[in-house]
C-alpha cells in the first residue's frame, strides 16, 4: 500500500509539473515534452512513472504523442493557463504585435505605434562625424573586442552623467551592453530561476512580457497610477507572491508618460526591503526629461536596485549599446555571464557613441528636442481630443501619449484595420498583462507629423465607431 | 504510514533536486537557493516539506542559511559534484579564464592563447573605407532598428556564398545576429529545457561549457579524433543520455584545427537521425580554409542541423554580427525571439560588414591571410617542436595548433606562470570537459611572432619542468 501510494504520488507529481510549464508558457502549445528519460532522470523518478504520467494527460487531452517522435502540447492544453500569465496569442494583442510590424515596416509605412523618434530628428551629423573619426581610429579600436565591462571613457562620462541625476555609481559599476534590453535580459538570466515570479506595472512596455516569457517567469502586474505603482497592491503582491524582482520605468513611463512620484518612491523602497525584492529601474527614456524625476537608484544606492539605460531613442538605435548599473560583486557575476552568452561588447558601437557624447553638439540636440518634444506633445494631445481621444494624463516629457478611445471602442480593431492602410499603431493590450487597457492606444507624438496619419486614424475611428455604437448597444438595449 | 511515507519521499525529492542543480552547477557555490516559497509552490509541495528538506541539507553541509536572506550553496558542497558536468572551479582551468585574460589583455601583454588575429592582420584599410562610406549613408542606416531578420543585402550575399560551400540556404532562412555566441545562446534558449543534455567535443572551444552551464543544461563530451567525433562514443551517449543538441565544428576545428572526414560526417548525421538530435555547426573559422571542408548543413539541407557563422575572425570582432541558418519554421521562432532578448539588431554593424565584404579588397584580404597563417604554422610548429611541444596533427588551416608538453607537464601551471610574464596561454582543461587535458595547450600562430612569447615559453617550459619531474617521480619511485 504504502509503495503504491508513493507510486500514485510520484505519477500525480509529473502529471501537475507538465500541466504547470504549460501553464506558466514554458511550454505552449504544439511544444515538444521533455522526454521520458530525460523527465524521468531529472526529476529522480523511473521511466515507467514518467510512461503513466504522460499516458494519463494524453487521455485528458493536455498532451498528444506522435508516434517515434515524443509528445507534444496539444492546442486544446490552453484552458490550463491562469489569466494573469501572458497575454492572449491574438495576434493584434500579441507582444510581438507591434514590435515586428513596427521594425518590418516598410519606407511608406507611417509608425505612430512605435517607440523611437523618426530619423530626422536623431542627431545625424554627429554620428556622421563620429563615424569618420572612427574611420580614422587606430587598429584596435576597428577590429578587436571590447573589454569585458566595455569602454573605459564611455563608463566615466556615464559616470559623470549620473552623478548629475543624483545617482553615485563608479566606473567600474558600470557595464555595457548591447542594448536595453539585453541590460534586462542579462539581468533576468543572472537574478532569476525559471518559475520565479516577477512584477511589472500594468501597463507596461510590452516587450517586458516577452522578454519575461522567454525566461520562464510568471508575471504579476501591479496597476499603474498616474505617480507609479498602486502602492496598496503592490503590498499585497509581495505578500501574495513574493516577486523577486520589479522591473519598471521610473522616469518617463512607457507606455503612460507617467512619473515616479517621491513618496510611492520611498513606499516603494521601503517594502523591497521588507520582501527582500530587486528592482529594475529601466530609464531609456531619461535624456528626454526637462526635469529630472526622482530615481530609486539615487535613493537606494544600488542596494536592491539596478539601473540601466541605453542610446537607442536619443543617439542611434542602429548602433547597438546600452549599460547596466548595479553593485560591483553582481556587475563581477553579470560579467562572467555576458562573456558567456555574447563574449565582448560591441566596441564600435561604444565608441560611436562615446564620439557623439562628447561632441559639442550632442546637448543642444537634445535640449532641441526635449522643445520639439513638447510642442509635438501638446498639438497631438489637442488634435486627438479633437477626435474624442482623451490622453490618461498630459506626460511633463517624453513621446509618448496614453489615450483611452471613445466609448466602445477596441483598440486592436482600430490597430488592424488602420495596419491594412499602412499606418502602424500600439493598441493597449500588447501594455497591458491584465488585458484592461482595451479601449487604449498608445501614441508617439514624434510620428504623428505626417497628415496621413490623422486621415486614416480619423477614418478607421469613424469606421469602428459605428457598427459598436449600434450592434451591441441595440442586443443589449 | 502512507502519509509519513509519502512526505519521506517528498523530502527526499526536494534534496535530490537541490543537489542534482548543484551537480549540474545550474546552483555554483555560494548561489542563493530558491525560495522556500516558490520552491514549495513550483514543486507542488508544502513549505513545511521544503524547510525540512533544506535544513537536512544544511545540516550536511551542502548549503548553509543567512538569517533574514534565505539559503545558499556551501563551498564544500562541490564533490556532489559529478566529474563530467563542467570543468573544476579552479581559476586557471575555469572557462573564463582565457576569455577574461584575453579581453582584459593590457597593451604590452603577449596573447598566443586568444582566439583571434592580430589587429594588423585585419582588413583595416577596408574597414576605414567601409566607415567614411557609413558616414555618408541614408539616416535611417545611421539611426534606426536594423530588420528583425537583419540587413537584406548582407542576407543574399550570405546565401550565395553558402552555396559556393554546397550549402543551399534562402536569405530567409539566415538570421542576422549580434555574434556567433550569440547565435548559439539564441539557439539554446530555443531548443533547450532546463537539465536538457547537450553533447559538445572534448576538447571543445571552452565558451561552449560556460554557455551551456547559464542555460542550466548538461553536458556530456564526446572524444574527438583527428577526422571528426569519436563515432563510436558518440552512438553511446545517443543511447545513454539522449541529448537534445549536438555542438560543433566541422570546418576548422577548436582547439584541435582538426577537419571533419566525409566518412564520419555521414555517420553523425545518421545517429543525429536515429535519436532525434539537432547539430548546431558553428563555422566561425569558415573563411581561412584552403579548401572547403564537407559541412554537415550541406549533407543535411537544414533538417537538423543549424548552421552559424559570424565575421569577428577575418573581418572585425569590434563590429558585433553573425548568423544563423535554419529551416525556415525555426528562423520564424527565433525571430521572436531574438525581438523579445535583444529587440533590433545591430543594423550599423551589418552594413559596415556588407560594405567590407563588397569591397574589392576582401577577397583577396583573405588570400593573403590564408597564405600569411600557413607560413606561421609552419614556422610555429617547427619551432615549439624543437622545445619538446608536439602538435597533436598538423593542421590544414586556421590559426590554432594544439599541442602536447613535454611529460608531466601541468598547461595550467605554465598558463599561470606565464601571465605573470605578461604572455597569456590557453590550458589544455578550459577546453575539455573530463578535464583529460592537462598536458595540453592550444597556440594561436598569428600572435606568436613576438620573440617575447619565445623567451617567456621557453623559461616557463623550463622552469615547470624541473620540479615536477623530480618531485613526483621521486615520491612515486
């Protein structure tokens, strides 16, 4: 008795470990299990456990085999999944919605989904004088690899420019990267376990969903408010779930434009420290501040927050670089593990960037754009209101616009339908893991110059807004 | 009973995972241990299973407890360890170490242990030509995302001269990446499941164990013979441990500059087959053949096998790009993928390889190298050959030779002796996984025709081969 109790224990324990990977996504539909032997050896258990336990979830369906292949997901596995893990597969509410139309996008394609400035606007004759000092560089700088840590005068200018931001971080606290979100991803490789549980706001920049799903995480949004996360649910999901990590946007806020308030900063410190939770801040978005807003690594200094940042909307998305700030025994393991996973740096890019930063020109660009920024900002907001879109709030900075439709309206139709007249937009559930951000769009006010894109955004809100109006109200009415 | 005997072998299961993710170094000493929490809600199981379970385990010595931060993995937990998962920890037989001393190298340091050519062997004049054109390029070259399959022209070009290897591969099949390590960490988060077994040669280039060890997979290495992996080895561990993927070269062996026989190629794709496993064929030193080795991709057309190459060895490893070639269902997954870990691709650094490669110069660039490596070979070899280090084969091409010391002879001795002359080695053990190494050191030719390196190998050789032939052989006698 006792040995078959263990033997039905041990069944019921494969059985509930498969049903949780394709619940968490490790394993989505039509993906090839682990196979029995492998299963079997992993988890300590004989084949013939693993044997029963895959037998019995292919006669409930979860599972199908294919003959002298393995066994596979099978589509209808789905129901497992709980709500709050990943967005729906929609394709239109699919994280991967708008980033591959918006970097597919062809020359006549208009982009006010996407989430850079038009290149007009980046600073094009610093980064063709860079490049011609670069083409002047001596041998090392054109063909070697970078240093582990990457460039040296890159770091200490980073270094300098924080200090500006009230953030203390050394030179050799500082890494560089490929980009953001490689930052973010090195640093869910380095912090988390599949399985583990991480916090995002809700909503929230929608390749944080993907990215997060590539690792295995569970994901758990927080809502955002309009000065950061809701602080009572935070609490209560550190108490519920104990995160081990927050990744969040505490400058300018994608997708709201919102920004971190003081107080939910310290709140928000405080009860990391209380559930032992490492914070991501990711301010890509900072040289766009005319401002500076407070910064949770400025007030932890770099105990359980990491920054990082990149040059991809200011400089160049085109040379890949970005950097990551943290305390220097994790930036010690963080190295180990981007040699591994990537070798070098890109030591071009970093110098490319290094030339642009130290140009003259590069702060009156900036400062060129924050005002440019700001004048985009305040004619879309009004043009869109014109339209009865309301923005959630009016951003202090950035290029991005939140905006809740009319009534009724579902942004991914509106995104569909504005996609086969070429224009690209981000409806608000690719933001949104809870999937409440229905009747939202964000918008980019730099890619909104083009009139075309105010025809064809007036003309599918015209075109949605009709049948919605009147199907559904007259069945329900 | 039974429910005592239940919670025995539930805390028995809860141990054996701990100390089989120790084994398999997924858990390194001094790693923080899951939470009691999320290991309990992962596996299953109660918490109370999993705090008797760890303090079992502490009290064996394996992981040790911080009040108020959790557990952690003790140091002497190491001889769970199983001899052929990862090299030992010791810094001079660790992964890392070439890898950190060479990208960490200063100025006047000597690298005969590195894995690339010296900068003044690289198409430098191509490269400053290829720049000052960048610098005169479109914005949207200079400033934007690269395409989620990377730059198109640098795709077809890839594709034709594939097929001039016998390799049939569409430009939509190739994907652009940051590097070949990167290709081969997409292609492990694509294919791999944590505790998944991977076979690599032994010896193998040493970043394949520390990229596999960050995806938590186990590694099992298969002897490699002067025509390709041990194929009778190699059918045994198909049957024994099932690994997923296979990692290789065919071309240019590393570290060995050993070419896959015909003979033996076929025989591999058969097993491959047989078992159901992919071959990563990583052909990074592609282009200093003389004469083009057969490829497994060219016997296999993209079944199971993926082939990746990057451009970091002839043209600049300073300029971050690679490839992948796949079927085309993997090349859509992988897409996503690399959108969601890296978001755009480096689109700068792939026109500035295009524009290289389109250039007059770099074919002939080529010529050059492969004549100029063929002629250090030469010399190199003859020379180490005369101070008693014997080349295991005589390479074809490339620049590596890998070598035997004179008996009894420690490499990792001579590597740490040697640095400190400011000459950094390649050990035999960073390269083998049954660590069966030890006698063993892989030259760079192209970078050992400084005298220094001489003066320094010549002294080292001497001075570690007087004691060690002594002392032992006197004890043992």
């Amino acid at each position: 008795m006792v040995e078959h109790g263990v033997r039905q224990t041990r069944i019921t324990l494969v059985m509930d470990t498969i049903r949780q990977r394709i619940a968490s996504r490790a394993l989505g539909p039509g993906a090839k299990l682990p196979s029995v032997r492998s299963l079997a050896s992993s988890m300590k258990l004989s084949p013939a456990t693993v044997v029963e336990a895959y037998d019995r979830l292919a006669a409930e369906g979860v599972i199908f085999s294919r003959p002298g292949s393995g066994f596979y997901v099978a589509n209808q596995a789905l129901p497992f999944t709980v709500a709050e893990v990943g967005p729906r597969t929609d394709r239109a509410v699919d994280p991967f919605w708008v980033s591959r139309q918006s970097l597919e996008a062809g020359e006549d394609d208009l982009k006010p989904g996407c989430g850079w400035l038009p290149q007009s606007w980046l600073p094009n004759d610093s980064l063709r004088r860079a490049l011609r000092k670069l083409a002047r560089a001596r041998e090392g700088t054109l063909g070697d690899y970078g240093s582990p840590l990457g460039l040296p005068p890159l770091r200490q200018l980073l270094s300098r420019r924080m200090a500006e931001k009230g953030i203390e971080a050394s030179p050799d606290q500082i890494m560089l990267t490929e980009s953001g979100t490689q930052s973010i991803d090195l640093l869910c490789r380095f912090l988390l376990e599949p399985g583990d549980t991480v916090m995002v706001d809700d909503p929230c920049y929608f390749n944080f969903h993907a990215l997060l799903r590539a690792h295995r995480a569970k994901i758990v949004g927080v809502p955002y408010t309009p000065a950061g996360p809701d602080v009572e649910a935070f609490a209560h999901i550190l108490r519920e779930h104990w995160p081990r990590l927050y990744i969040t946007n505490s400058g300018i806020h994608n997708p709201t434009g919102a920004v971190l308030s003081p107080v939910i900063a310290h709140k928000v410190l405080k009860l990391a420290d209380q559930f032992d939770l490492t914070i991501v801040e990711d301010d890509i978005f900072a040289d766009f501040e005319h401002m500076s807003a407070p910064r949770l690594a400025a007030f932890d200094g770099f105990d359980r927050v990491i920054h990082i940042g990149s040059f991809s909307k200011t400089l160049s998305a085109s040379a890949r670089c970005g950097f990551i700030i943290a305390k220097p025994d994790w930036i010690e393991g963080l190295t180990d593990l981007k040699i591994a996973t990537s070798f070098g740096g890109g030591r071009l890019a970093a110098e490319l960037v290094f030339n642009v930063m130290s140009d003259g020109g590069y702060r009156k660009h900036l400062e060129a754009t924050r005002v440019r920024l700001s004048k985009a900002m305040r004619e879309v907001s009004s043009k869109l209101k014109n339209l009865g879109v309301t923005p959630w709030l009016e951003p202090q900075a950035g290029m991005f616009l939140w905006c809740q439709l009319p009534e009724d309206m579902d942004a991914a139709d509106i995104a569909r339908s504005a996609l086969k007249r070429k224009v690209i937009l981000a409806p608000g559930n690719v933001f949104s893991l809870s999937q409440s951000a229905t009747g939202f769009m964000r918008f980019n006010v730099s890619q909104m110059l083009d009139a075309r894109v105010w025809d064809v955004l007036e003309e599918t809100l015209k075109e949605r807004f009709a049948p919605s109006v009147s199907r559904p109200h007259a069945t329900a009415g």
